[in-house]
C-alpha cells in the first residue's frame, strides 16, 4: 500500500518450494521469504518497487476481490501487477 500516492498493489500465486528452483534457497537473500508461482510475465512487467517497495505483505487465500472493494471504498488505485495490460 501507498498512502501518499493512494495505491494498493497486489498480485496472487501460489506457494511452492523454493528448494525447486535453488538447491541453497535457504541461504539466499532474506530469511523469511517464501517462493510463489504467478504470472511471472506480468509481474516483472508491472513491478512497481519504488511505489510499494521491495517487500510485501502476504495473504494466505484469495482475497484479491476483497483488496480491490476495500480500495474503492477508501479511493485508492489498485494495481494488480500479475494481469498483463
């Protein structure tokens, strides 16, 4: 979320194992960290890091529809950073 530019980011995936794509996933970069599958295409796209930063919050269950009326009611933008545009 950015308060000062009245935007919520949000992308879904799932979560899978990290150890699938780096055999030393668990010394790489952070330690709490998890590895999602998404529409990598997309996010790489619309990653917006110097709106929202590098780290984000994560949701465990679909709630995309959920974010996007919260938005609305409080006149925020939402950007969904994994639907190609």
């Amino acid at each position: 979320i950015s308060v000062h530019d009245k935007k919520i980011s949000l992308f879904t995936g799932k979560t899978v194992s990290g150890k699938e794509f780096f055999d030393e996933w668990d010394d790489l970069a952070c330690r709490t960290k998890i590895a999602i599958k998404t529409n990598t295409k997309a996010l790489i796209k619309n990653l917006d890091s110097k709106t929202f930063g590098d780290h984000r919050v994560v949701f465990y269950g679909d709630f995309r529809e959920k974010f996007k009326d919260l938005a609305t009611l409080i006149g925020f933008e939402v950007i969904e950073e994994d639907i190609e545009k």
